[in-house]
C-alpha cells in the first residue's frame, strides 16, 4: 500500500465523491466521522517518530525556525497579495483564508517523505505548527477581514482542534510507544497500529469528501472561482518554500520539507471549523473542501517535481 498510496489517496477521494452523489443522506450522517477518523490518522503518525527522536528534532533551531517563517510570515504575505483580487463575499474570502492560512499537519508529512522531505523533522514540528496556526489564525483573520467576524470566530473550536487532534493522539502514541518498550504484546499492538497509515489516510479523504460532495455540487460557482486561487498559491509556494530553505541553509531533505510545508494547507483540520460557522457562512466548507481536491492534485506534481526543483 505505500508503494501505492498516492493512487490509493485518489481512489478514495473518487469513491468518496461517488457515496456522496448516489447517497445523499450519507453526507450529513458522515459529517460526525470527520474529526475521530483524522485524530486515528494523526495517532498513526505520531506512533511513527519515538518520543525522544521528537525532542532531538525540535533542536534543529534552523529547521524549525524556517518551517516557521515559510508558514506565519511568507505565507501571510503571499495571500496578502492574493486578497485583492479573492471572490466577493465575506464567507467565501473567509473560507479562503481559514485554509489558505493554517499549514497542513497531516498527510503533508506523507507526501514530503515521498519526494524524499524529512518527514521526521516535520513531524517533529506539528504539534508547534498547529499550536502557532492555532494562536495566530484569529489575528490573521482580524487583519484580513476586520473586527466584524469578532463573534463568529472564536477560540474555542481551536482550542478543541489542538486537544482532539494533537495532544490526546500525541499522549496516546507516547503510551503506545512505553507499552512497546515494556511488553511483546505493545510490540505488535504498535507495529499493526503502523500499517493502518495508508488506509486511515485513504478513509479520512473518502469521509471528508462524501459528506462535503453534495454542497460542492450545488455550490459549483463557488468552487470554480477559488479552484485557481489554490493553483497559483501551490506553484507561488514552491519557489517561495526553496527561497527559504536557500536562506536558512538547511540540508537538501529538510529544504524539501519546507517546500511541502509552506505549500500544504490544513484544509482536514479547519474543515470542522468551518462547519461550525452560522448558516450565512455556509459555503464556507465548500472553499475548504475544494481546497483539498486541487491540493491533492498538486501533491502527486510536487511528488514528482520537487526533487528536481530541491536537487541533493
């Protein structure tokens, strides 16, 4: 399966589409399911990477601190630059900027290992990332789009994320890896836990896009107006991503995980954010979701085209 999972990934994004335009009733029964299939996704990713390789690896200052600055500083100015020119209406640039604005945590590590990144090291970062995207994404929304969406975003669908989605994964995967120090049986409980990656990945694109497929149907402007917003943002991201690998001088594997890092964008984790908007702002998950389908195409690109842009 990891030799396939690119193909399996849009396989799933294919069937998911599928079950949501044949069983309608399907997509909102699946909304639910998003949150605990992703937080089992992230628990597999974190069982990867042992709790003391994670510490050694928040020490690269210079990987950590370029991953930083790409995310919260390149990325910010690069949408800045967009804005201008984003759709009219406040819930479609809301969408826009929610998942514009929020790097990935999730299957960007995948992909960047694939084009021979350093998933260790960006793994190593995601719990800081989320946390600083967590922290920040409200001030970023504040300048963008003024003090009016003071009560609709709020903190606490974030402070929910990070607790759902990193530290019970993230202390659950540490336990995890002392029972499998300890016992045979925490061996082979880690070691079956490891293989589901590639399937946890697969079911959480399948669910994310089966329960989301109908409001993309009928939200078809929408999603044809941001769809090219997203293109140039993932070929603007590449060489901004290897300007700053370049200016920090890190290492030809770490340089293409920022590449990754800064062109991902956290579309999984905020999409339940945007779900929980008031009903004016409705079409703001159709933003998000549609950002997944470009950004997944983008990735099988930036697979094959990152190491020739990041040469060893």
């Amino acid at each position: 399966m990891e030799r396939h999972q690119v193909a399996i990934y849009l396989a799933a994004l294919a069937a998911g589409a599928l079950v949501g335009w044949l069983a309608p009733a399907a997509g909102p029964a699946l909304e639910p399911a998003i949150n605990p299939v992703l937080a089992a996704l992230l628990y597999v990713t974190f069982l990867q990477v042992p709790a003391a390789e994670l510490g050694r690896s928040l020490r690269d200052a210079r990987f950590i601190s370029a991953a930083l600055v790409v995310n919260f500083v390149v990325v910010p100015l690069v949408v800045a630059a967009m804005f201008a020119f984003f759709p009219a209406g406040q819930a479609l640039r809301l969408g826009m900027l929610l998942v514009l604005l929020a790097p990935c945590v999730d299957y960007v590590i995948v992909f960047s290992g694939l084009a021979g990144g350093s998933s260790q090291r960006l793994l190593a970062a995601t719990p800081l990332l989320l946390l600083a995207q967590m922290i920040l994404l409200p001030g970023f929304l504040f300048l963008f789009l003024g003090p009016d969406l003071a009560d609709v975003v709020r903190i606490g669908p974030f402070l929910e994320a990070f607790l759902v989605l990193i530290a019970v994964p993230l202390a659950l995967a540490w336990l995890t890896q002392a029972w499998a120090a300890r016992h045979a049986t925490g061996r082979r409980f880690a070691d079956g836990a490891g293989t589901a990656m590639v399937p946890l990945m697969a079911a959480t694109l399948a669910t994310v896009v089966a329960s989301q497929t109908l409001k993309l149907h009928s939200g078809l402007g929408p999603v044809a107006s941001v769809a090219p917003f997203y293109v140039v943002f993932l070929v603007v991201m590449a060489f901004a991503g290897l300007g700053v690998a370049r200016l920090f001088r890190v290492d030809t594997p770490a340089a293409r995980a920022i590449v990754f890092t800064g062109a991902t964008r956290n579309s999984l984790v905020v999409l339940p954010l945007a779900l929980a908007l008031p009903d004016e702002f409705a079409v703001a998950p159709v933003v998000v979701v549609t950002q997944t389908l470009v950004e997944v195409v983008g990735m099988v690109c930036y697979v094959r085209l990152v190491p020739r842009l990041v040469r060893g």
